[in-house]
C-alpha cells in the first residue's frame, strides 16, 4: 500500500509558525498593564478614547487639548504603557505646547488583546485615523513622537502613509506627519536581537528595519539619544541619523541613558524640540546638536 503526502512539508511548517510566533512575541514584548493615574492627576484635562485597532481590537488612549497648532501622537516604548509618559507629557504641553494623543498598543495598558509586531503597526494607523476623523488634526501641525520601539512604528507608518517619497502612501484616510521626532531608536530590530539575545536572534525578521525606512522620509525629522543608552547602543541612532534625508537634526543628550532624556536634558530638550518643530517647513538643513 502506498501513501501519498501531499504538502507534508508545507503543513509541518505552518504547524510550527505559531508556537514561534508566540515565542516571539514573547520575547520581544513586555507590555506593562497597570494603570494607577491620569493626566488629571497631573493637572492636564483630557478625554478618555476607546477606538478600534486590528481586528477590531478595542485600544484606550488620552486625548490631551493645548494651545498652540500643534498635535503631537506619541508612540511609546517597550515594557512601558501611556501611564509612564505622563510627567514628560506634562512637561512637553507646559513648555512646548500642543495637543496630545497618547494610546496603548494592544496588550498595553487598557488595549485589549495581546503585542504582536503586526498588530501594533496596525494600533499606529488606527490612531492617526482617530486623529483625522475626530477633527484634532485641523488646522494643526501633527507631529509624530516615538520612544524606543515606538520609533520603529512611527518610520514604519510615516512611510506607509506617504510621508516617502511619491507614490507610497497606502492609506489616505489617516494623517499624515509633518513632523517626526524618534527617541534612542534602534537600527532594525535583528540588529537588537543580536545585542539583546544573540543565540536567538535568528528568530527575529528584518520586519522593523529604520535603517531601511527613515531613508525614505520627505519630512523633517528629529534623532534624540541619550550617550549612554545601556539598551540602544548610541551609535545606532547616529548611524540612523547619517542615513536620513535632509532636513534632519541629531541631539545627543550628555549623559542621558535609554529613557528620562528629559530631566537630563532639562531646558535645552524642550528647547531643541521647540525649535525643531518651529523650523522653516522647507529648510534644507539642519545639522547636529551636540
């Protein structure tokens, strides 16, 4: 008797996908769930919003109002949630100015759900299409802010919304930034992996790569990175600086590590960021900030 296997191969593969889908996503994120204040605890009056991210996943976030015409959506870091943005927030809305979004990926925070790589690239276009149907972005300047992994997200989104070159936007109904500013950014996410855990690094796929992306910009952007990040090698974000288009800015921060840049920086960083924000929309060139 004889037995034919037809896509053996094939369905041996897909049986294995999830479970290292799941060990992934398990490695890479850690997402921090606890809640215990919010921006009026701070004195800063918002409004709670629950919106829908991939699959209908219901994602929680602030909408922070502020003078001035600028709004600015901020995409946090790893094992970290909107709770533990709240005094830069504050900061940042008292000496810079604007409106905020602040959201949770899902698994983070409120969000439901659970982080995968796909799904938090999805959380990021369901807040810029928040920010376009709820009318914030009228008439205001968006400025896109991310922390850490949340820089990947905002290169991996500004291109896919067509803030790139021609032609590459793929989704209108949300906004685009005319501004980005990326805080210890990584290189690409398999370089992480090398640094994080080499042994498995083989594991992590090129999927979030801003070496790759940030070359594609055509709007201004802002590298901020602590000298002595102990996560994010420095070098990394001046290498994604060398590789940006114009106009572009680098701020290294003396003595900052991967997070807190801002009580290190004190004035001078709400200052590079108020100038920054502020500049010529077709100035060529900025220049580093030492």
């Amino acid at each position: 008797m004889k037995y034919v296997v037809v896509g053996g191969g094939a369905l041996f593969a897909t049986f294995l996908s999830a479970p290292i889908e799941w060990f992934k996503n398990a490695l890479l994120f850690h997402p921090n769930t606890v809640i215990d204040a919010t921006p009026a605890d701070y004195g800063l009056a918002y409004e709670a919003v629950r919106f829908g991210g991939q699959d209908d996943t219901l994602l929680h976030g602030w909408y922070i109002p502020g003078p001035g015409e600028l709004v600015f959506i901020w995409f946090h870091g790893n094992a970290g949630n909107i709770r533990t943005r709240l005094e830069h927030v504050r900061l940042m809305h008292d000496q810079v100015g604007g409106s905020h979004l602040l959201f949770d990926y899902q698994g983070f925070g409120l969000s439901q759900g659970s982080p995968s790589i796909h799904g938090i690239l999805a959380d990021g276009r369901a807040a810029a299409r928040l920010i376009q149907e709820r009318g914030w972005a009228q008439g205001k300047r968006v400025v896109f802010f991310g922390a850490s992994l949340g820089c990947a997200v905002v290169l991996s989104l500004a291109v896919a919304l067509g803030a790139a070159a021609p032609g590459e936007g793929i989704e209108p109904r949300a906004i685009t930034p005319d501004r980005i500013i990326l805080e210890a950014p990584f290189y690409s996410l398999h370089a992480m992996g090398r640094i994080v855990l080499p042994p498995l690094a083989f594991i992590v796929k090129d999927n979030l790569n801003s070496a790759r992306l940030i070359t594609q910009l055509t709007v201004p952007v802002l590298i901020i990175h602590g000298k002595q990040d102990e996560t994010v090698p420095f070098q990394q974000g001046r290498e994604l600086y060398n590789a940006a288009p114009q106009p572009k800015r680098f701020y290294a921060v003396s003595g900052g590590g991967h997070s807190g840049l801002y009580e290190i920086g004190g004035q001078r960083y709400f200052q590079t960021i108020q100038g920054f924000v502020d500049l010529v929309p077709n100035a060529s060139s900025l220049g580093p900030t030492e």
